[in-house]
C-alpha cells in the first residue's frame, strides 16, 4: 500500500478533530472544528517535527479513507469520525 503525503493547503487534521492534550499556545488541548494555533498562514503545521508536538498529531497519517480527492472530503470525513468516537454528553435532570 502506497505511502501518502499531506496535500498542499489542506490542513483538515489540524481543525477538525479535538486534540485533548496541551499544546504550545492551547494549555487545555483543541476544540473540535477550531483551527489549532500552531496553524501557519501557508496551513502548515509550526510545530512539525519538534518534541511539543502532541503524540496525536504524529499519530494521525494521511490515507485515501481519510483524505479522499479533496481538502472537503478530508474535512467532512475527520468531523465524522469525530462525532462518532466523542465521549456521550451527560444528561442532568434524569
């Protein structure tokens, strides 16, 4: 199976899932759907190949489920996946 590179301009890893470890600049982790701080302009990532990264970030490799043909499906596909695996919300009252 073929190694895949990150597309240009995409950056749909570092805004669409939750990040529920510190980071440089986000001492609480990243909220879902909220573009990380070390985003660059160029959509790269500041903290690539450095020890602050968070072991998430490293973990999380392109692959054609993921990334598909286009900045959108890597974007609604990640969201997805993030709906899916979040932990269930308490419901107060019952």
């Amino acid at each position: 199976m073929p190694v895949l590179s990150c597309r240009s301009a995409c950056a749909a890893c570092c805004i669409a899932p939750s990040i529920n470890t510190p980071l440089p600049g986000m001492p609480y982790g990243k909220p879902a759907g909220v573009p990380c701080v070390q985003l660059t302009s160029d959509l790269r990532c500041a903290l690539f190949g450095k020890p602050e990264r968070p072991a998430f970030c490293g973990g999380l490799q392109p692959s054609r489920e993921m990334c598909g043909e286009s900045r959108e499906h890597a974007l609604l596909w990640l969201t997805q996946l993030e709906m899916a695996t979040a932990p269930a919300v308490e419901q107060s009252g019952r």
